[in-house]
C-alpha cells in the first residue's frame, strides 16, 4: 500500500473534493477572464475553452486523485480488523469513534474498542 510517511494518505474524499473546488474557482475565474478580455474569442469558442478547462483540471486530476485513494486504501478496507467494526466509515478510511484515520498497520484503538457491525 503507497502511503505516506506519516501513515496517513496523500488523498481523502474530502481533500479531493475541495482541491476540486478549489481548481472550478480557478478555472472559473479563468474563463470570465477569456470571455472579458479576449476580444478575437466567440461565444461558442469560449464554451469550448472552458469545457476544456474544466476536465483537464477539475474533472481528470479527480479521476486520478480517486483512483490512487482506491488504490491505497483497498487492503484496510478488504482486510483489517476495523473493516469489520461498527465504527469504521470506508468513505473516509476513518474510526468515528477516534475520528482518527486507520491503515494497513495502524489500528488506532488497538482492538480494543472493536464491536462487531
Ligand atoms: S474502534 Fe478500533 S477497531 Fe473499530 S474502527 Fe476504531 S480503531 Fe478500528
């Protein structure tokens, strides 16, 4: 599993969404800036640009950026011993009773608090 050296992942559904939203602000702002100040750029050019823009850096880099949280996160969700707990939320690779995030060799309670789903 590639995870960094704190134990913790490089990315997170929330940490995706908001660079998600953080790269459309940009993007959005971009293309006000095209359609105000390029004066050779048509309407429907303008679309397309900004189209464009939107998948190469909102719509793919979350593709990529899911696809390596997948990738990091299948073994703890498959096979540890809090992918069995009640507490565990596979959304987030999360303990809600710790609100701490768990990995492959990092069981934050220890087993301790564990209770069956
Ligand atoms: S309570 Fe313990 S076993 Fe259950 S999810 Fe949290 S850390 Fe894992």
């Amino acid at each position: 599993m590639a995870e960094n050296v704190e134990g913790t992942y490089r990315n997170t559904i929330g940490s995706i969404v908001s660079w998600a939203l953080f790269r459309a602000a940009i993007v959005i702002g971009l293309a006000l800036l095209l359609i105000e100040y390029v004066r050779w750029i048509d309407y429907s050019t303008w679309v397309a640009l900004t189209l464009i823009m939107i998948y190469a850096a909102v719509i793919h880099p979350m593709q990529v950026q899911y696809r390596i949280y997948q990738d990091e996160t299948k073994n703890v969700i498959d096979g540890t011993l809090c992918a069995s707990c009640r507490y565990f939320e596979p959304t987030g690779v999360l303990c809600s009773k710790l609100d701490e995030h768990v990995s492959e060799d990092v069981i934050p309670c220890g087993g301790e608090l564990w209770e069956p789903k």
